[in-house]
C-alpha cells in the first residue's frame, strides 16, 4: 500500500506528529476515513433516495435503487471501492474495511424494506441488495462493462419490484 502518516501529514498541511496524537497510526487513519467516507455516502444515498417521493412513507425498493446507485458510483466511490479491495488483498490488517462496511449499509437496506415484511424476510433482501450492488460496483471498478452492470442492474430492481409486489 502506498500510503503513509508522513504523506498523509504533508497532503493535510500539518505533520505526521500531530497526526500520531489524534490517530494511532495508519491503520487508524484509514478506517476511520473509510468509515466517515462511507456514513457521508450513505447520507447522500438517503437523501437521493427520499428526493423525489416527499410526503410518501417510503419508496418501493426497486426506485429505491434506481435513486442510490448514481451515489453509490459518485467521487467517494474510488476510495470506498480501494478499500474494500485492501480488505480482500490483506485481511490480517483491513478486514474490518469489510466487515464495517455491512455493519454500517444494514440497517439502511433494513429500513428501505416494507415494514410489514418479517424481519428474516428484510435481512435476505437486504443481504441480496448489499451483495448484488457491491458486486456491480466491483465490475464497475475492473471491468467498466457498463452494458454489463446496467443489465444486471435492470435485473435486480425488476426482481425487487417483483419480491415487493408478491409479498405486500
């Protein structure tokens, strides 16, 4: 990995000092970016999410993604994506990248689920939801297969549409 306290420091304008008083290195620094990065993410996920259906008590889960995934591609994405990549290629250090990643998605894939759903039944999906996208956005950063991902893409939300519909 080519990252470090003391480039860390320069890129911030301060020294590598300061950043061993407030981090306990760069392990530390890293994820505790990575997380910020990704409460931010989830945040203007939310808010794309809720944008366009005001006064409605939630938006099915198919437009749900539809709203999100434009997010979920945005600027922060090359970071979270790198990370995620650090937690597969040495998960003695970084696995908690990807373990906190699904602690920190969950309950927001939770919420999106209709209410009257049990709570096995949102688990499945939103386990379905936070694998499928995270896959997409695994070949979005390897492969650029746009043709691909989009039609995977229609397939998940058809199937969302289609899981929402049965079950209401």
């Amino acid at each position: 990995m080519d990252f470090s306290l003391r480039r860390a420091a320069r890129a911030a304008g301060t020294t590598h000092k300061v950043l061993l008083y407030h981090f306990d290195g760069v392990e530390d620094l890293l994820t505790r970016a990575v997380l910020r990065l990704r409460e931010r993410r989830i945040w203007n996920a939310l808010a794309a999410a809720t944008a366009s259906t005001p006064g409605a008590d939630r938006r099915p889960l198919g437009d749900w993604a539809r709203a999100v995934w434009p997010v979920l591609v945005g600027p922060e994405s090359w970071v979270l994506d790198q990370a995620i990549g650090l937690a597969m290629y040495d998960p003695a250090h970084y696995a908690d990248l990807a373990r906190e990643a699904s602690k920190q998605y969950l309950p927001t894939l939770l919420a999106a689920c209709p209410e009257h759903w049990s709570v096995e039944r949102k688990f499945e999906v939103a386990e379905l939801i936070l694998g499928t996208l995270r896959g997409f956005l695994i070949e979005w950063r390897t492969s650029g297969d746009a043709a691909g991902i989009e039609a995977g893409f229609k397939a998940l939300t058809r199937a969302l549409d289609r899981e929402e519909s049965a079950l209401s």
